[in-house]
C-alpha cells in the first residue's frame, strides 16, 4: 500500500517522490546503473509502477506444500502404497 501523504491528488506521485523512490530502490538492490542508462532506466520503472502498485495491493495466499500423506506415492521414494510388498519377483 502507498502513502497517500506523498501523492498529490489524482494518484499520481510528484516527480521529486518518484525520483527519491527510484533512487532508493536501486541502492536496496544493489544494482551499479551507468549515467547513461539511469533516465530510460527511471523512464521504465515510472512506467511499471501501476502494474507494481496493483501487485502489492492483491492479497494473495501463498501456497502450500502438501504433506507427505497427501502426495502421491513415488518409485524410489521409499513409501510403497497400502497392500504393496515392496518386494521383487520372488
């Protein structure tokens, strides 16, 4: 969720906001950006923003790995199926 305080009306952050933001994220990261590449990087990323902002929103629930009672049996996984010998051609 963004804050509101730094958005003026309409939705859409001011320019200095979403410089400062750019900045941040791209020091957080880590990521060595050459002067030549910065704006149309920032370009992109102003771009993308509604598409991030509308990501964060959604409120997914993760997924859970079954347990291992619920998979299916596996060959070679060293669980035989109920009423399975597990034994060779005898």
């Amino acid at each position: 969720m963004h804050d509101v305080s730094t958005s003026p009306p309409g939705g859409t952050p001011d320019p200095a906001t979403s410089r400062a933001r750019f900045e941040a994220e791209v020091a957080v990261a880590g990521i060595a950006v050459a002067d030549e590449d910065r704006e149309p990087l920032f370009a992109m990323w102003v771009e993308l923003q509604p598409i991030r902002d509308r990501l964060r929103a959604v409120d997914l629930a993760p997924e859970e790995e079954p347990s291992f009672t619920q998979k299916p049996t596996q060959l070679g996984a060293g669980v035989a199926p109920l009423g399975a010998t597990g034994g060779g051609p005898a």
